[in-house]
C-alpha cells in the first residue's frame, strides 16, 4: 500500500495531502487570530464579560486539541 505525508511543521501533525495540510494550518491561524482579538478587547475593558471568558478557554481548547493532532493517512 502506497501512503503519501507531508508535514507542516515539527509540533503540527502528518497530513495526507497538501490541502490537508493547509486547512488545518489556515484553522490554527484563525484560532490565534480570534484569540488574540479576545485578548486584546479584555485588556481594553477591566470587566470583560463572563462569554468572552469563556470564548478564549474554548478557543484554547481547541487550539490545544490541534496542535496535539492526529495521524491523518492518505488513501
């Protein structure tokens, strides 16, 4: 069986094809971005609300979650 993988970056995990690859590198970009937005607005505020609190954990989540990744194979 003939698998092809590339990867993104040494913490980033195995894709099976390019698109792979950039799709989950453009999704961590979104995730840095949105969480830096949420960081920058709770600094400018001394009381953000308790849903922007929230929104930055769930963010981290998430980012944590991709960075760890999984194996993906190519057919």
């Amino acid at each position: 069986m003939n698998r092809t993988f590339c990867t993104v970056k040494k913490t980033a995990p195995t894709h099976g094809t390019a698109e792979q690859a950039s799709a989950h590198t453009l999704t961590i970009a979104a995730i840095d971005a949105a969480r830096a937005q949420l960081a920058r607005y709770a600094l400018a505020t001394d009381w953000p609300p308790l849903g922007m609190v929230e929104s930055a954990d769930l963010l981290d989540a998430a980012r944590a979650a991709l960075a760890e990744g999984v194996r993906h194979e190519a057919a």
